[in-house]
C-alpha cells in the first residue's frame, strides 16, 4: 500500500493557494498550477521508485509457542528489507482477544538489512492465543510517500497455566531444608507410619522403646516411624461465574489451578496420590487418583483443558457426584467463591455432607478490594458509604468461615500472590496433625 506523507500534502498545498491566486488574477496562466500539482505528483512518484518495494520485504515474528497465565512473554517482529533498511519502520502487531500487547505499534531503527521490535506479550485467558496480522511501514528517501507492507499471520501460542511459577515455588519450598547443597530427607519419625526397629540411641524418646523386642534381643530396641504415605488428595475447582472474575488482574479460577498444581507437585513428591474434579452446573473434569511425579504432566493436561464458564454454580450436583466417587477417606481442597451467606447456603450444606467422612481444606482468596476500601481513609460521604458496605460483605464473609470451621473444615484465607504457599503449609500442618 502506497499513500501520501503529510509532507507531501504540504507540499501540495502550498502550491494551491498561490495557483489559485494566479488563476483569479490571470485566467490565461492556470496551467502553472496544473503543472504544479504534476510536479509534486511526479517527486511523489519519484520517492515511491527510490524506496524499497513493498512486497520486496518480508516479515518474521519470533513468538513463544506457549505462555503461562500471569507470566508474560516476549515477541520479536522483525521487518527484512532486500538491501538497506530505511532509517526509520513502523511496526505493528495485532492478536486475538487473549493476548495483549504492549506496545501495539512502535518506531524501530533500521540496522543494516533488518529493523526490528520487541513486543510484551501478556496472556490473559487460557486456551489458544492468536497472532492475526503484522504490519511494516517506512518512508521514502524524500519523505513523501509512506510504503506499507501487511503480513497475515497463524502463529498459535497455547496458553496454559503458569506451570513454571509452580515449579519455581515448589523448588523454593522444597530447597528450605536443603542447606550447601545436600538435600535433607526429614520423614522419619515424623509420622504415625511404622518403619522399622533400630538400637535405642541416646536422645529418642523412651516412648519409643519397644519392650517386648528389647526384652527379646537383650538390649533397648526402639521404634522408627515415618510419615503415612498414599494419602488420596482430590482438588475440587469450582469454575462457576463467579471463580471466573478477575482478581489482581487475572481470573480468580486460574489463580487456583496454579495454587492446585503446586500442591499436587508436592503432594505427588511426598508419596501421595492426587486427582483433579471440576464442577459449575455439572461436573466438567473427572480424573482418577495418580501416584509418582510422572503424573504431573497429566494434571497440568487436565487443568489447562479447563475451559472459563458464566453459568452458576451447582453446588449440590457436584460436591454429591463427588462424594459419590470417593471409595476411601480423602484430603479434599474445595477452591470456590461467595458472593454472601444467602449464596453460600448450599455451598456449605454440601461441604458438610463431605466432612462425614473426609477432611477439606476449603481455599478462599482475600478479597483486598474490600479491604483497602475498609482501611482507606474517607474523604467524601461516599468513601464512608463504600467503607461500611465493605465492611459488612467482610463481616459476612468471616461469619461463613466461622460456620465452616465450626463444622470440621480446615479454612485457607490467603492473598492471591501468596495462595499456592498457604495452601502447601496447610496441607502439611493436616499431614503433621495426622487428619488424613
């Protein structure tokens, strides 16, 4: 595509105003201003001849062929020129509705036969992230023609969750007892698992001293324990309406998945075996219970396949179905939302049914748009009006927690940065308390 620079319009009209002139006064030379419009039309034409042609110029996106949600990527889009690129090109870049770029459109220096930009490239919803169009613009050696050159693109980004932030705080969690180096084992004798017998030493405790066996070797023999094993974790998504509005600039749902895969990484780490469940007005993800690190690819498959919903929540369809599924006691972590307590009825009926016979951790994010409502300081009648407003949803909130725990569930109220490490350390504290 070829059209006018603004200095070329300028350069047009500044002949129009004195031909016009000259035309008025003396009718007989109106060919001057004709011939001044063939003039600035022949150095346009000039200035198009003198530039590189525009389907002499290809264009190249460099693009991460998967992103996590929450961790942003990089885009390199690059415009190469047949010989020397001009001083000055114009790049653009447009994606589908998930991604979002930052900047849209920017000036890059031409450097030798290549001008290139760098493209912030933010996910903003998991599945697939398009790369639709590219655009290259440069002006003529003169400055008065611009010469464009669009590209269509299929580049596909598959969007997942951000499994490289799990990692990186599973290996923070894991490194805790891991000084200089050399990774320290700590299971033995934390746990309620028999492990094996072993010469009384000094400093063990005396009730661990098995009599009958010290009586029939002669000498003190003691006990060793272990943390118990093979422990059925199920993580229940709850991915209604609600789940799905954003929180600290992502979707409260996928702030869960990543807190999820976090605990099943450690959880399948520390021998336990792990399934996923999600429900909004039926059960849409349904695996069976997986054993070994190995598994871990499998879940992450799972959770990304998760797709984003505005339909309500059935809380009793289910929670039921998943009672339902469940042949032995189980850790399950419910990760939901509440608008009120009226809403929460059924939530918390139907998390009752499940405290009969397994122990629930039930996650919550803080809401820290209430809170700094509550905590800001008024300055008008209506910050005084959204203070108490706030204060009461916050109120209601703490009286469906006090219901919840009253009733046997183990309560996980943490910000959403610092959700997957709450989580992990109430998962232990459960392990430790020998809840399981």
């Amino acid at each position: 595509m070829i059209y006018p620079t603004p200095r070329a319009i300028l350069l047009v009209a500044l002949g129009a105003a004195p031909s016009l002139i000259l035309s008025l006064l003396a009718p007989s030379f109106w060919v001057a201003g004709l011939a001044w419009l063939l003039a600035a039309a022949g150095l346009i034409i000039v200035d198009v001849l003198l530039s590189p042609a525009a389907n002499s110029v290809e264009l190249e996106l460099q693009a991460p062929r998967a992103l996590g949600v929450g961790r942003d990527g990089q885009a390199i889009l690059s415009a190469v020129f047949p010989g020397a690129a001009p001083r000055q090109v114009e790049l653009a870049l447009a994606a589908g509705e998930r991604l979002s770029l930052q900047p849209r459109r920017q000036t890059a220096v031409g450097v030798g036969s290549r001008a290139r930009a760098s493209v912030k490239v933010k996910p903003l919803r998991r599945g697939e992230g398009r790369f639709e169009e590219a655009w290259a613009r440069w002006r003529g050696p003169l400055g008065l023609a611009f010469i464009q050159r669009s590209k269509k693109l299929d580049e596909v980004a598959a969007i997942t969750p951000d499994v490289q932030s799990v990692k990186d705080e599973a290996l923070r969690l894991f490194a805790r007892d891991a000084p200089f180096g050399a990774k320290v084992q700590l299971d033995t004798g934390e746990g309620a698992e028999f492990h094996a017998l072993k010469e009384y030493q000094t400093g063990m405790d005396l009730r661990s001293v098995d009599w009958k066996q010290s009586a029939r070797h002669g000498k003190l023999i003691g006990r060793e324990y272990r943390t118990e094993r093979n422990h059925h974790i199920i993580l229940a998504l709850d991915t209604g309406r609600l789940m799905c509005a954003p929180l600290a600039g992502a979707p409260r749902i996928d702030r869960a998945i990543n807190a999820a895969l976090l605990l099943a990484f450690v959880s399948l780490k520390l021998g336990d075996r792990v399934g996923l469940y999600a429900f909004d007005a039926k059960p849409r993800v349904a695996s069976g219970v997986t054993a070994g690190a190995q598994s871990f690819p499998l879940l992450q498959r799972l959770a990304a396949s998760i797709d984003y919903t505005a339909e309500e929540t059935n809380f009793t369809l289910g929670l039921s179905t998943l009672l339902g599924r469940l042949d032995r006691r189980s850790l399950v972590v419910v990760f939901t939302d509440f608008a009120d307590p009226t809403s929460a009825e059924l939530m918390i009926e139907n998390v009752g049914r499940l405290m009969r016979t397994h122990h629930v951790l039930f996650v919550a994010f803080r809401d820290e748009e209430l809170e700094s409502l509550v905590a800001a300081e008024p300055e008008s009648p209506e910050d005084v009006s959204r203070a108490v407003v706030a204060g009461t949803l916050l109120q209601q909130r703490e009286l469906v927690f006090g219901r919840l725990t009253r009733m046997g569930a183990q309560i996980v109220d943490a910000p959403a940065d610092r959700m997957g490490t709450a989580l992990v350390n109430a998962y232990l504290d459960a392990k430790r308390r020998d809840l399981l």
